[in-house]
C-alpha cells in the first residue's frame, strides 16, 4: 500500500495535461506524471515517492496512437509493452521490450513509463537511440520533435512540466538486420546483466547498451572499431572495448569484470550472428 494520499487526474488532451500540471504546482502541489504507474507504485510503497498529485496521460488520444506511414513509424508512449509485442510494429522493439519484466508487469508497463524510468535500465530506450528516433515532447512552450540523441543523454533530460508522447522512427529502420541480447544472472526475468541491441544500417553495426553502466547508451565510439574491417572479429572487440564509457557496474548481479567477460562474449555473438547474415 502506499501510505500517502494523493489525487488523481485523467486528462483528456495534451494541452488539458500541461495546463493541469501547471495550475497543481501554482497551488502548492506536487504533480508527477502517471503512465503504466508500476515505478510510482512500487517507489510509493518505499516511500521514495513524494508526489502528491498523479496524472495519468493515458487518456490522450495521441499517447496511444500507433501509426504507420510511408515514411514514418509513430508510436505513442502511453502503449504498454505487450501491446508493442502483439503488434509488432518494429521487430528490435519487439523483442527488446519482450524482455522485460514477465507477462502481467508487461501489461501494465509502458513505453514512455520505461523510457523516462527512475530505475537506469530503460531497456526499451535502445532501439529508438540504434535508429536515430524522434521524439515528441509537450511541455510550456508547445509540442515540439527532438532528435533522441539531442535529448537523451543517460536519461530523458525534460523541463518541469514537460512529458514524452510520442516515439517518431524513419521506417528505413524498421526492417533492419537486427539482434538483441539479455544476458541475466539467474531466471527468465528481471533486470539485465547485460543487454545489448545491435541494428545493422549501410552495412554498419549499430549498438546500444544496457546494464553495463548506470544508464543505458550507444556506443558511437565502440562503432567505429566493431565496423573497422581491416581487424578480426575478435581484433573489434578488443579495441572497441577499450572505449567504454564509466563506470562500469559493479553490485549484487555482477562485479565490473564479470560484466566486461559478458559483454565481450555477447559482441562476439552479434557480430558473428551479423556475419552470417541474421533478419
Ligand atoms: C518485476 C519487474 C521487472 C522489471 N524488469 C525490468 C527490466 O529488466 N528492464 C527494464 O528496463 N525495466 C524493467 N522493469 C520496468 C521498470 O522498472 C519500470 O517499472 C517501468 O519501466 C516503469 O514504467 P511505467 O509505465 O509503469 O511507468 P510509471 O511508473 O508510470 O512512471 C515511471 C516514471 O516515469 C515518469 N513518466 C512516465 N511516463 C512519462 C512520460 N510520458 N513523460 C515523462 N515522464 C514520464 C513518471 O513520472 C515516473 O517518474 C521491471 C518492472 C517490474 C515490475
């Protein structure tokens, strides 16, 4: 049970969510955004939540569109992950979301909930930053697109009062070679030891990557080496290791070794996956 009371609010539209989170800080409140509500729910029972206003987006039309045009993917963030996974719109998506948590948490969850987390392993982050994605944010000053690695950097880094409503992706992405790996310390479900992405775009290896540092990234620089083709698979991964942003984890999952041993065997499972040519 969480043991303080809060209100709660159900806007119908961006712009009724925006003024409504306004109008609660004016009078004294403390709003927080509400999507899937697994994260509020669970920090709210530790106490580590002190909002006392919730508003829940999921009523806004637009966070749960899921559109598809010629050019384009857009998918609301208000769509929880087995609602991705049924349909299916963007196969890395598909897979990486599959991942995450089990079946009932993934009902709840969702895109825009896991995206803007407290919790650093926003797994679903990973493709949007593997294909350049767009993103929608409505804030103070309007709606507005932002190319994901503009506004990404560890974290979504949003003004007061601004939220993620939409995920915008070129659909040249979508069909793209891909892989994604979870490697855990025990079970089928949880947080990652190690996850890793892979998108294969012009012939180039992308890679995003969660649960080796305390937020997930793309590893623009570990590119470069993993797409150098004077080198050997294993020549790749040995110099693209040693451009590893910090720290490495080190916590109750796995010490920073056990995570790098991980990390490199599962770059030697994309590459060599990519090499004999994977969907
Ligand atoms: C059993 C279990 C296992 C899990 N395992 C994993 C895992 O392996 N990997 C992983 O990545 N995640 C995992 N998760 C999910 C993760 O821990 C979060 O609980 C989840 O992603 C939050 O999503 P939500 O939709 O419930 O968000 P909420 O609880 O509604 O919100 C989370 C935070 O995001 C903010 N927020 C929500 N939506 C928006 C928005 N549109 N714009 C701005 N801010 C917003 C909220 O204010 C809040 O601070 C797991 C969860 C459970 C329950």
């Amino acid at each position: 049970m969480v043991s303080h009371d809060f209100d709660y609010y159900r806007p119908k539209s961006i712009q009724e969510a925006i003024t409504l989170y306004q109008s609660l800080k004016l009078n004294g409140k403390k709003p927080k955004y509400y999507s899937g509500g697994t994260e509020i729910i669970t920090l709210g029972r530790l106490n580590m939540v002190y909002e006392d206003a919730m508003i829940d987006l999921k009523e806004i039309p637009e966070y749960r569109l899921l559109y598809s045009s010629e050019s384009r993917l857009i998918i609301g963030a208000g769509l929880s992950l087995v609602q991705i996974e049924e349909s299916d719109p963007f196969p890395l998506l598909s897979k990486t979301v599959s991942e995450i948590a089990d079946h009932t948490a993934r009902m709840k969850i969702t895109l825009g909930g896991n995206i803007c987390a407290q919790i650093y392993y926003r797994e679903a982050v990973l493709p949007f930053l593997l294909s350049d994605s767009l993103l929608m944010i409505a804030g103070i000053d309007g709606i507005k697109f932002f190319p994901i690695h503009e506004v990404f950097h560890q974290c979504l880094r949003l003004n007061d009062g601004a939220f993620l409503i939409q995920v915008s992706t070129d659909q040249k992405f979508i069909d793209a070679p891909h892989v994604s790996i979870k490697r855990r310390r025990q079970w089928n479900t949880g947080y990652p030891l190690i996850t890793v992405a892979a998108l294969k775009v012009d012939n180039q290896v992308r890679v995003a990557i969660s649960g080796l540092c305390p937020y997930p990234f793309r590893a623009f620089e570990m590119e470069e080496w993993l797409n150098n083709d004077q080198l050997s698979i294993e020549e790749k991964i040995n110099e693209a290791l040693k451009h590893l942003p910090s720290p490495i984890l080190n916590d109750m999952l796995g010490s920073s070794e056990y995570r790098l041993f991980v990390l490199k065997n599962t770059l030697m499972d994309i590459l060599v996956e990519f090499q004999e040519g994977v969907s």
